[in-house]
C-alpha cells in the first residue's frame, strides 16, 4: 500500500478542511459559484474547491441538484477527470402530489426538468460544461463504462440507501480515497457509511466530523458533513482480483 499517498490525502484533508473553517478557497470571493443557490453552504463549497485541487484529482459527486457543490468543486481547478450523477427527483422548493396517496413532497418521481435545465445552464454560464460527464439518470443505472477512471474524490449527497450506493461503485475507488458524506447528522446514513467500511475491511485512516445544529445551516455545515480518508487493504484488494464482484460497475 502507498504510505505517501495516503499521508498525502490526510494532510489535503486537514488543511481543506481548517482552511473551510475560515471560509478560504480559490472560489471564497467568486460570487458567481458562491451565491449560485444549492442545497449546501458556503463552507461546503469552499471544502470542495479545497480538495479538488489535489493533482490528478478524478473526482465523483453523487446527487449535483442544480449544480452548486459541482461548480465548486470544478472552478479553478485542473482535474483529471469529474463525473456526476443525478436523476433530478429531488427538488426542495418543488412540490408535488402522490396520485395514490395525495401526499405532498419534494420528490417527483418524473423528475423535476427545471432542476436538471439549471444544472446544465450554471455549468454552461462558468465554461464547466465540458469539464465533467453527466449522467442523468438513477445512480444504479450508470453503465459500467461511463467512468473511466479510479476516483479518489468522492462526494455523496444522495440521502438514502447510502450502503448500496458505496458497494455500487466500490471498484472505480482507488486503493486510498477520500469519501466526503453529507447529511451526516442523520444516524440512519452514519450506520450505513460505517456498515460499507466494516463490510468492506478497509480502514479509515483519518476522519473529520461536524455536526450542525439544523437541518439547513447556511453559516455551517448545511446538515452535519464527514471527511474520510479511505484505505482498502491489501487482502481485500488481492480478493477482488479474483473473484466476481456482483451488483457493480
């Protein structure tokens, strides 16, 4: 396993995120990614853009919305390559009636265009659009070509079945990684993030947590957020070689 890899991925997430914590980025003062409305916080962008400036930074955001975190993390940045997946359901200022149920809620299950039409427009506004591939789609209908390349910035914003969505891409993981999970104030999400790692054997060499005291913190961490570095062991990496890996990419 390279140790120097993994030390280097501690140190960028630490320094990210202290350097978030005073609400400095390449982006702090751009307005345009800043003030561009998500459902997030501007201490969030700022760890995104922080991060993503690793060299050969290959970069995943599951769950993009309109686009605000993905920005983020694409502005001024050179990455290798940057995916994104969304199937655009979500929608906190829409809403929207159950025929059979008539219940309202925030999740259209036809999808709501107007969110996945400002997605394409805020990149197309920054000259992002040709910085990263979408996938616009459910995030377990991806297929098994779309991404290319072993991510090692990982950014999960889907707030359910967070184990299956782990072990679904678990292979375009590199052997180290840093998984950034948000929504982490929810229990149900921190047991499923801790049941992948435990499940997986791997070893989480290095974690930062923050909670927040709502569910919307505009001035903090929107709704808690957890920064790990994640290192798949040796063992575990000769076993994948040689068996078969099902419900994966």
């Amino acid at each position: 396993m390279n140790e120097e890899k993994t030390n280097k991925l501690i140190e960028l997430a630490t320094k990210s995120y202290e350097n978030s914590q005073r609400n400095l980025s390449k982006i702090a003062n751009d307005w345009r990614v800043m003030d561009q409305y998500s459902v997030s916080s501007k201490k969030f962008k700022n760890l995104l853009s922080n991060l993503c400036s690793l060299e050969n930074c290959c970069y995943l955001e599951l769950g993009c919305f309109r686009g605000g975190t993905l920005t983020a993390a694409l502005m001024q940045n050179k990455l290798l390559a940057a995916y994104a997946v969304d199937n655009f359901t979500y929608n906190p200022l829409g809403q929207h009636k159950d025929p059979e149920t008539g219940k309202i809620s925030s999740y259209n299950p036809d999808g709501w265009p107007n969110v996945k039409l400002n997605l394409i427009e805020n990149l197309e506004k920054l000259s992002l659009d040709k910085s990263v591939k979408v996938f616009m789609g459910d995030w377990d209908k991806i297929s098994p070509t779309f991404i290319k390349h072993k991510l090692n910035i990982i950014h999960l914003d889907i707030p359910h079945k967070t184990n299956d969505i782990l072990n679904f891409y678990d292979n375009k993981f590199d052997d180290v990684f840093i998984l950034v999970v948000t929504n982490y104030n929810e229990r149900e999400i921190r047991e499923d993030v801790d049941k992948y790692i435990s499940d997986k054997k791997y070893e989480v060499k290095h974690k930062i947590t923050t909670y927040s005291a709502s569910n919307a913190d505009t001035e903090g961490w929107w709704n808690g957020v957890s920064v790990m570095v994640i290192q798949k062991q040796n063992e575990v990496l000769n076993e994948k070689k040689v068996s078969n890996q099902p419900n994966q990419l």
